[in-house]
C-alpha cells in the first residue's frame, strides 16, 4: 500500500507566498484523518495513525504547517515505527532543524525528508517566504538531515520570483548537497495563499526556456527529478523527459492515494483542457492544467505533445486507448465548496525580478 500523508497542525515558521496551507484560510477545516482531503489530524492522533495503519498504509508522510514546531513530533514517529510503518517521511522547511533535533528524529524512525527550498538566492528566498535570515537555517538545517543519514528530497515550489534561477538552482544542489540525488518540481496549486496571489503563476511560455535548461542540467549533473503530474508541470512541458512521469497516477490513483481518492479528485477537479489539447499525445491522460491559470493566460502555453515512435514505445497503455477516469465536477463543488473557505485580500504584489 502506497504512504498516506497527515497534517499535525498549520502552525508554521514562514509565511510563503504561495503555500495551499494557510493557517486563517483553513481554519475551518474539519480534524481528524479521512475528515476532509487535508487530513489535519485530531488531538488524538494515536488512535488514528493505529487507524491508518489498519487500512493498509506502509508509509506516513508527517506534514504541516511545520511539523518541526510540534512537541510530539518525535514520539509521534517512534508511535508510528512501532504499530508497523516501514516508512516515516516528513514535510518541512528544515530551519529548525539543529543537529540534535536531527538526530533524535533519525533515531525514532524517521527515514526520509521532503524539505521544502524555494530558492537558493536568499533576497528571493527572503521575498517568498516572508521571512529574513530564514534561509542560513535551511541551509544549515539540510545539511544537519544529511549528516544523520535521512535521505532528503528537494521540493521546489516554481513561481513568477524564482523560475529564471531554475538552471542555477540545479547547480547549486549538485555543488552544496551532492547527496540530494532528486528535486521535485511543482507550481504554484492555487489554493489557499496560492489563489489569493495569482501574481505568483508563471506563464509556461515564459517559463519553458529556463525549465528546459534545467532538466538538461539535472540530466548533466545526474540528478533525478521529477514533476507531479497532478501538482507539477503539465505532461506537455516535459519535451523528451516524458519517461519521468508515472501516468499511473492518473490513470489508477489508488495506487498511490489508496481508497480515499479525495485529493485526487478535489486536484484534478479544478483543472480543464485548454482548445489545443485535443491535439495532445496524452490528452486522454491528462486532466489539463489548473482553471485559475487558464483564465489568466489561455492555452497557448500547453503545447500539444505530437505522437512518436518513441512515446508509443514508452507509453502502449495510451496508444492502446487507456483514459484517467473522469472527476465528476458537481461532486467536487459538493465536497468542498469554495463558501467554506475564507478569503483575505490579496496579499502585495511580488515582483518577479525580485532577483
């Protein structure tokens, strides 16, 4: 069975920009696992990792907020190694993370990281996470994972203040962190602080140039990466790295959500085909890109994926006709009704030559 992720709290040390988690936003957001597709656990939080564990879940990805401000984090993994998880991850920023704190966590049980780092110039560092002198911490905070032996991905949020770095940021892992053999490329999900600041959405006609670079040079520096098909970059931005998606998380979710498809269904539900994608390769496949950036730019960004004989070779499922299963969208707006989320003004303008 695939990892199930759990929420321990919103708090959090940073306040970036673009992240989907704001506190104020989801304070109404019901707790308790299976509650609601954010799963923000309950103050009982022992019976219901035993309940996950129960409904088959190898794998528990600990998040946030920052999971690093809760004082049970550590007897939460130990709890959680113990009734039987072969995999503890956590989500954080890393900037309170202290050699000790890394230590105590690695002894628990905690095996992975997915460590959030937005930039590696710290002024935009800085600009995106509304913090100052934040970014040392990270660095520092990375490192301290490294040294206990915690196998660390790098997330990568792409917005308007950071995607012309993108090739930089590449050399910049391989140079500081020749451990960090991944990075996984997001965009901006527009919700929560991400909706409120569509400022942060980079036009992928702006953006291809520099997203280009960079996977050649993750290909040059022999680091993996990644782009979430159902967060990430659209299919038709890969421009021969198609072999880094897995299609099964569109055409069989559970395999990776388990029964409760719910965030699959409230992602892929705020997304549509723009008019050029019924000329894709993977249009079947592919539930198109968020609605929010459609209205802003149109399509002309998605470029239709033409047919080859090498993505009939890498992809049989879809030349034989398979389809990611429709999302009903009446079902999503029943779920989750954009009324029960609270809204504030827009936060200011960041200009994208914060660089």
């Amino acid at each position: 069975m695939p990892s199930q992720t759990i929420r321990i709290g919103l708090s959090c040390n940073e306040g970036c920009l673009y992240c989907f988690a704001d506190p104020e936003l989801w304070a109404d957001r019901p707790r308790g696992w299976g509650e609601d597709y954010s799963n923000l656990i309950s103050d009982d939080w022992k019976r219901e990792i035993r309940e996950i564990r129960q409904a088959g879940y190898d794998g528990l990805s600990i998040s946030g907020g920052e999971p690093l401000l809760y004082p049970d984090l550590v007897k939460m993994v130990k709890y959680a190694r113990l009734h039987g998880f072969d995999r503890v991850e956590l989500q954080t920023n890393a900037t309170l993370l202290t050699q000790e704190n890394a230590r105590r966590l690695a002894r628990a049980g905690v095996c992975s990281a997915l460590v959030s780092l937005p930039s590696h110039v710290e002024k935009v560092y800085d600009a995106i996470t509304v913090t100052k002198g934040y970014y040392r911490a990270a660095v520092m905070g990375l490192k301290n994972f490294l040294n206990e032996h915690i196998h660390v991905v790098l997330c990568h949020v792409v917005c308007t203040a950071n995607y012309r770095h993108l090739p930089d940021y590449v050399d910049f892992v391989a140079e500081h962190f020749p451990q960090i053999q991944r990075i996984s490329f997001l965009y901006v999900q527009p919700e929560g602080r991400g909706r409120q600041n569509p400022n942060l959405y980079p036009d992928l006609r702006d953006l291809r140039p520099y997203w280009e670079r960079a996977m050649e040079r993750c290909d040059a520096q022999g680091i993996q990466f990644s782009t979430d098909v159902q967060t990430g970059l659209p299919l038709c931005m890969l421009n021969g790295h198609e072999d880094r998606t897995d299609l099964n998380l569109l055409t069989d979710p559970g395999d990776f959500w388990g029964d409760d498809v719910s965030s699959f269904a409230y992602m892929q539900g705020h997304k549509r085909h723009g008019e050029r994608c019924s000329e894709c390769f993977f249009t079947k496949v592919c539930y198109g890109f968020w609605n929010e950036y459609l209205d802003a730019y149109g399509d002309e960004g998605l470029e239709p994926v033409v047919e080859t004989p090498r993505l009939r070779e890498l992809f049989p499922s879809v030349v034989q006709g398979v389809e990611a299963p429709r999302v009903d969208q009446a079902e999503v707006s029943r779920m989750f009704p954009e009324g029960g989320i609270r809204r504030k003004p827009p936060a200011k303008q960041l200009q994208s030559d914060a660089s």
